[in-house]
C-alpha cells in the first residue's frame, strides 16, 4: 500500500496515456473498417504513392513514374 502511495502521481499519469492511446487505436481500427484513409492525400508528394490503391476499384491513385 505505501508504494501505491508513493507512486500515485506515475499511476495516474501512465492511466491517462493508456486510456489515450487505446481511443486512438480504436478510432483508426474503426476509420480502417469504414474505407477512411490516415492519408493527407496529396498523392503527387507522396513517397509512397505507387504502394497505395483506391479501395473500390484497385487502380494506383496517381501515375508516378520515378
């Protein structure tokens, strides 16, 4: 009992964050089910551009060739 009350303050610091980052991972479980991207979709600037495919019709979003 005297360790939780010597480390309260961490305890309920280390709540806070959990509780955050599980909502965080929920919403974007929850956008991925729905068809939502993470994406800023500019995908001209994207590095990853010709990894990424429109989800209805399986074509590349952009036609980069570098």
């Amino acid at each position: 009992m005297n360790w939780i009350a010597s480390n309260i303050g961490t305890i309920i610091v280390l709540i806070i964050l959990a509780t955050l980052v599980i909502s965080i991972i929920s919403v974007m479980v929850k956008d991925k089910k729905h068809g939502k991207s993470s994406c800023g979709g500019n995908c001209a600037h994207c590095k990853m551009c010709t990894a990424c495919k429109s989800a209805n019709d399986g074509e590349l979003k952009c036609r980069k060739t570098t």
